[in-house]
C-alpha cells in the first residue's frame, strides 16, 4: 500500500526547478523534490510503542498535512523532525531520518543547528516573558549575530513576514504576553522566521486561537509555502485541505500509531485509497 | 428543611474561617503593639547609632546592627550562588535516584533545630577552619540554615516553569544555559525571591546558631574575623541575663521588625527592577 501510494504521487507531478517565486494558490506551485525522508520510523515512549514503521518523504517548498485522531503519533513524528524528542525523557526513537542528506537521528549530530534549521511551532503559542523584540532578538544573539543593525533588520523583517510589524512597531518594547492570543502564536511564527529556517514544523498551530485569529494564522501559513518547507499537524480536515499540497494519515491499530495513507491533498481527500482514509475524511469515524 | 441544614452548615462554615482568620491576624497585631508600644520610646537617631552602655541597658544597638548586617551579608553572599546552583542542578540536570537523595537531606536539613546548627557551625568554622567566633562563622552557619528553604523553594519555580517555554526554547536551537538564562531563571524570579525573603527572616530570627559561631562581643567589629552580636542574641541577652534590660530588648525587637521589614521590600522592589529590565530592555 505504502509503494503504491509512494508511486501513485511520484508520477502525478512534473518536476519544475525550485525557486522563492512568489505565492501561487493551487496545490501544484511546489515540486517534488524530496527535503526530509523517513524511512522505517518508529518511536516509543518507555518501551512503549507509540508509532511503527513510517515511511514518506516530504517535499521541499510544499506544505504537509498530517491528519487523524488523537494520539496516534502525528505529534511524535513532527518532534522526531528536530529532536525535540530528546527532552522527552524514556523516548526512543529508531528508523531513519534524512534531512537534506543529513541523517537526523545520528546521536552525533549538532542538534542546535537542526533545530536552527528545522524550525517548531507549539499548539500553543508560547512566546517567552521578555519584550516582542527580544524574543526574537535573543535567539539570534544566541545563535551569534551581535550586530546591532543586522538584529534590527531581522526583527523587522520576521515581523513584517508575519504581519505583525505595522500592528507593534510602536511597541517593540511591550511584554510579549500582552499580545493578544493570534498576535503571540505569529510572534512565535517570526521568532522562528528571524533565524531563516528552511523548514517549519507546525503542530497544530491554530487549535488554540479564536477563528478569526486561526484564519489570519492559516493565511500566513498559505503564504509561507515555497519558501519553506512546512510541516502541519491538524485536527480541521477543512483546513489541511485549504492549505496542504500533501497529506499523510495516521491512525491507530492495535494501540500503535501508523501511517496509513500519504498522498497528493486532493486525491487523499476525494479519492482516498484506503477504506480507513475514506472514512475518516468524510467524518464517518474518527 | 433540608434547605435551612445547608444554609446553616454555611454559616458555620464561615464564621469559623473568619474566626481562624481573626485569631492569627489578631495574634499577630497583639504581639507588633506590644513591641511598638514599649520599644517606640527607645527608638531615635542615637539609639540606632551609638554603642552600648551598662551591658546594654543604656547606650543604643550600632556595633551590633553593623554585625547582624554583615552576617546577613555573608549568608546571603554564600547561599545564593550556592542555592541557584544546586536548584539548576536539582530541576534541569538530574532526575531519579540521586535527585531525590538531594531532597531528601535538604528536607531533613530544613527541620534539622538551629542549636544543632549551631553547635556543627561552632565545630565546623570556629574550631576546625580556624576562622573562630567569627561573623565569618556566623555567616556561614546561617547560610548552612538557608540553603535548604531557598533550594526547595528555587527548584519548586523553576519546576513549575511552563514545560511549553522549555521545548520552546529547545525548538529554537538554544543552549541549556541560554535558556535557564533567559527564560527560566526570569521566569521563576518569584520564587526565588519569596525563598529569599523566607530565608533572610530566619537568619535575621536566628539566636542559637549565633551565639556558639558569631558570639556575643558587642563592640563595633574591625572586620569580617571579628565576633558580632547579632541583634537577637542581643535582644535574648538583654531580656534573659540583664535585669534592667527590657526597655532596650523592646527597642531592638522594633528594629528587627523594621529591618526585616525594610530588607523585604528592597529586596523585593530590585528583583521587580531587575525583572522588569530583562523583560522590556533591547
């Protein structure tokens, strides 16, 4: 099943070169050309398996979604990405993971810079308790860049990818926690942004946020796509099919979460291969 | 019926808790219009400045506010890189069997009686070290007696440190240290401070640790290998062994209270500056 649905979207796309174009709507502005590929992946958490034998590759410039009920690993799988699965404690992971050609999952890797590289943002936003700017000030000085230009530059530019800079330009220096819920999660966004990722790993970032903050979210999330290679966990299948060029299932069999069905957006919706995917995306389980 | 048992177990309820309540609060007003009330009349200018005379009954408290500041000093100099380092170690580096042995010895260390501390810091500082009755020895003695209160306390905030800020921090490639730097540390001020406070009201109550590390010489001292009397032993000298010596007592009581009340409040608004400069400064 997994080969043929590997096959099934390989041929359906012609390859074009990759550029910072600007943002064509339609599922067919990205190319498949494979940034991050898992092979095998399994992950458990004290001995307990939670996801088994994942395997897919996500392309670059294109936005993935990963759908299906709780609990069935879609969170895990989006750590294993960065490593955040290292500051789970008894989590273990095995498989492959190559990310640019790097593999991932090797204990010797530089796990700072991939997560510079490969960048996260939290269900719920999370900006620290420190000023609008220096929460994106600080992790760009920590990652080396002290010129005091540079920083600012940066900082505005973060923002005014997000659009947040004509709405706190003139209070830069405010406690971040006094944004309103959509203003922190986009502050996070360009947070991540400002250390210029190429990929961006999004677990669930509009569930906490009211709708209208959660369709400005999702706008800015369309409008990132080419430019960075997202990675989306979300429970709003209208959503994954809005924004998603891709989508992956996972559901739960005998307690382990597993990967169903990966796939072009639009086909894995209206002509799922799977009696599992066709019953869950027209909401008769799930 | 059953209506009017409800309403009558509420109205019971409450005039318990307010009564609770009236009891403590009235205690402890009782006990602060007491010193007040006897204590106000000693306190002037002079009697905070000049030295003792007749073994404290006349004369002021001066030498010894200037001792009990510099053991405060001391402690503090040795409690908080000590504390901050053992509740980093406690919350971020390790967990399991030798955390817990950790804070297992430091509960038993904060129930441990002041004599007892006393009489290690006495074998400990005075003799072993060489440093003698000492506000040195003091000094250390009550850092001995605070550190377990400010480590709990310090590694209950930073504990209590929302786990999204961690992974956040993590998820954006910083060191461990940027993040307790940046966010943890400012994020659990709070608690760090309130065990402060905690810990500077038990040095500056502290009587029998004193009196065998610190010792009773209540002359202005020269320098940190100097004895100081620390204004409870003070207060406890003067209400126990010198008849005469209440009117004094009462007066260095108020003193303490004020200074304690004083040092809170310094305390707490630096840690508010502080805070407030790393949340809003570029």
């Amino acid at each position: 099943m997994m080969h043929d649905t590997k096959k099934l979207w390989r041929s359906a796309v012609l390859p074009t070169s990759y550029t910072l174009s600007n943002i064509e709507q339609g599922a067919a502005c990205c190319v498949p050309i494979p940034q991050i590929q898992v092979e095998n992946l399994s992950v458990s958490y004290h001995g307990k398996s939670v996801l088994e034998g994942v395997s897919l590759d996500i392309n670059k410039g294109c936005i993935t979604a990963l759908i299906g009920p709780s609990g069935c690993g879609k969170t895990s799988f989006l750590s294993t990405l960065n490593r955040l699965t290292d500051l789970i404690p008894g989590c273990h992971m095995q498989g492959r993971i190559n990310i640019d050609g790097v593999d991932v999952t090797d204990p010797r890797l530089d796990v700072l810079a991939l997560r510079r590289k490969v960048g996260m943002i939290f269900q719920k936003p999370n900006p620290f308790p420190l000023s609008i700017r220096r929460n994106i000030e600080m992790p760009l000085r920590e990652h080396g860049l002290r010129q005091r230009s540079a920083i600012d530059e940066r900082v505005e530019r973060a923002l005014r990818d997000v659009g947040l800079w004509e709405e706190v330009r003139d209070r830069l220096d405010a406690p971040a926690l006094a944004l309103s819920g959509g203003q922190q999660q986009r502050l996070c966004i360009a947070r991540a942004l400002a250390l210029e990722p190429s990929i961006l790993l999004m677990d669930e970032p509009c569930s906490a946020l009211d709708p209208i903050a959660s369709a400005v979210v999702e706008e800015l999330i369309q409008r990132l796509r080419n430019r960075y290679t997202v990675v989306i966990v979300t429970h709003n299948l209208a959503q994954a099919r809005r924004v998603a060029n891709f989508a992956a299932f996972f559901w739960m069999t005998e307690r382990v979460g597993k990967l169903i069905e990966f796939g072009r957006c639009q086909s894995l919706f209206d002509s799922p291969s799977h009696d599992l995917t066709a019953a869950y995306v027209t909401g008769i389980s799930g | 019926m059953l209506k009017n048992s409800f309403r009558l177990n509420d109205l019971l309820m409450t005039i318990i808790v307010w009564l609770s309540a009236a009891l403590v609060v009235g205690a402890f007003l009782w006990l602060l219009s007491d010193l007040t009330l006897h204590g106000i009349a000693k306190l002037n200018w002079s009697f905070l400045v000049s030295a003792p005379e007749n073994a404290g009954r006349d004369g002021g408290i001066g030498p010894i506010l200037v001792s009990t500041l510099l053991i405060l000093g001391v402690a503090l100099l040795a409690t908080i890189p000590l504390g901050l380092g053992t509740a980093v170690y406690l919350s971020e580096f390790t967990s399991g069997a030798s955390a817990r042995s950790i804070r297992m010895s430091l509960n038993v260390l904060a129930g441990v009686p002041s004599i007892v501390f006393g009489l290690f810091g006495n074998a400990l500082f005075c003799i072993w070290l060489g440093l003698g009755f000492s506000i040195l020895s003091g000094g250390l003695t009550l850092a001995c007696m605070m550190l377990p209160i400010f480590i709990r306390s310090t590694e209950a905030g930073l504990s209590a440190v929302a786990t999204e800020w961690r992974h956040g921090a993590a998820a954006l490639g910083l060191t461990q240290a940027a993040a307790l730097w940046h966010v943890l540390l400012p994020a659990a001020a709070p608690a760090i401070i309130a065990g402060l406070m905690l810990s500077i009201g038990r040095a500056l109550a502290e009587t029998a640790a004193l009196i065998f590390t610190s010792g009773y010489v209540d002359r202005m001292p020269d320098s940190l290998s100097d004895s100081g009397r620390a204004l409870s032993v003070h207060i406890y000298d003067l209400s126990m062994n010198v008849t005469g010596g209440d009117q004094s007592a009462y007066g260095s009581a108020l003193v303490l209270i004020i200074l304690l009340v004083v040092i809170n409040n310094v305390a707490a608004s630096l840690a508010n500056r502080f805070l407030s400069q790393r949340i809003t400064s570029s």
